[in-house]
C-alpha cells in the first residue's frame, strides 16, 4: 500500500509508468529501507495534477498517492536494496541532464542571433562569446570520457557531477547573453527574424535554462558531492 505525494515529476501526465522509491522498513538505517518500484500509472488512488511553469509549459506535474495497491512484480531487484539502484540511476540522469547539447544548441541560437545584430565584429561580445564556445567543447570532452565509461559496463563515479553542474551553468551564461545580444528586446515577447532565416523568441531560452540548476540535483548538492567525494572535504 503506498501513500504519499511526489512533486516536480517530469511529463507524469504523459507516463504510462513511475518509479518510485517507498520506506519498506523503517527498522534499519534509512538507505537501507527503501525498495525501488516501477508504478502503472493507472493504478487506482493515483491522481496528477499538472503545474505550469513560467514558459507557460506544463511539463512537471505533482503525483499523489492515496492507498495504491501494486503487485509485487512491480518490484525492482530487491526488497530494502532500491538506494542501490536509485544511485546508479542519479548517474544516468545527470550524464544525461548533463549532455552539452543543452548548452550548445541555444550556443548555436546565440551566434545566429549576434551575426543578424553584428555583434560578432564587438571585440568585448566576441571575447565573451568565444569563451563559451571554449568552455562547452570543453564539456564535450568531458561527456565523451564518461560515455565511454558507460560503455565498457563500468559505473560512473562522481565525477559525473562535474559534468551536470557545469554544462546547466553554461546554459544559463549562455542564455544571459542572449538577452543581452538581444537589447531592448530580450525581456519582451518579440521574435526576431533572424539572418539565417530562421527566428528567435530570446527570452523563451532564458525561461528554461532558470530550473536547470535545480532538477536532477541543484549546483548547491553537486558541490557538496564533489567536496566529499572527490575533495575528501568534511560534510
């Protein structure tokens, strides 16, 4: 029987299925307690309700859970043994929460739109958009040796929190510029033809690069991590 509530669930009102992760024994230190399991999402006593974020998207969704019955098949690996599994699973999120293309893509946005103001030709905005170029491919490197991890069947390590704190930060720096670039029209809603012929709505990157620091684990929790783990800094 499980009850509770989960917020900040990504495209839950898409989902055919949840995981979860429930208290199964409140006798033993708390990771040890908690069993992994993989929800339908039409199970009975199950309701979503959807929040809008500021882009006007409903892409997160808070799930309640009111007396939900679950077979034990919906159970992953073993009882009391889901932290495990949830650890391995973080690392997943974050190698892929951290992929450059989040930073890169709105990169790319930010040279189409700084050639159609002629910015490119300013030695200041050339020099601070030549940084981000540098410091992404930077991160690509990054994310190929991990990937590489991957691939030969091994676990990441926490290093991987370098890759997720760094590639939403640039994201962020590089949407700032952006609605620099973009002047008196960055905080409007106005879409900007562009000299490549496509268009931009600045302040739409803007708006979703703010939470990127925050879902799969805030910048705040992947400094403490790399502190510990890797800096061996007390907690």
């Amino acid at each position: 029987m499980i009850n509770g509530q989960k917020i900040w669930t990504t495209m839950a009102q898409q989902a055919n299925r949840i995981f979860l992760l429930v208290r199964t024994d409140k006798s033993v230190k708390k990771q040890n307690g908690i069993s992994f399991l993989l929800v339908p999402m039409d199970s009975p006593g199950i309701t979503v309700r959807p929040i809008d974020n500021i882009g006007g998207y409903s892409e997160f969704a808070e799930v309640f859970f009111d007396n939900v019955r679950v077979p034990r098949t919906a159970m992953v690996g073993e009882v009391n043994q889901g932290w495990t599994m949830a650890k391995a699973l973080l690392g997943a999120e974050r190698i892929l929460l951290g992929s450059p293309k989040l930073a890169k893509f709105p990169l790319q946005r930010l040279e189409a739109l700084a050639r159609t103001f002629g910015l490119l030709d300013e030695p200041v905005f050339r020099a601070r958009f030549v940084r981000l170029v540098m410091e992404v491919e930077d991160m690509v490197a990054l994310y190929v040796r991990l990937l590489e991890v991957l691939r030969r069947g091994n676990a990441l390590g926490e290093e991987v929190s370098v890759l997720k704190l760094a590639v939403t930060e640039l994201f962020q720096q590089v949407t700032d510029l952006m609605l620099e670039a973009a002047g008196e029209y960055g905080g409007t809603d106005a879409v900007l033809p562009l000299a490549d012929g496509s268009s931009l709505k600045p302040v739409n990157p803007y708006y979703l690069s703010r939470p990127a620091t925050i879902y799969g684990g805030s910048s705040e929790v992947q400094r403490n991590i790399l502190a510990k783990a890797l800096l061996k800094l007390p907690g």
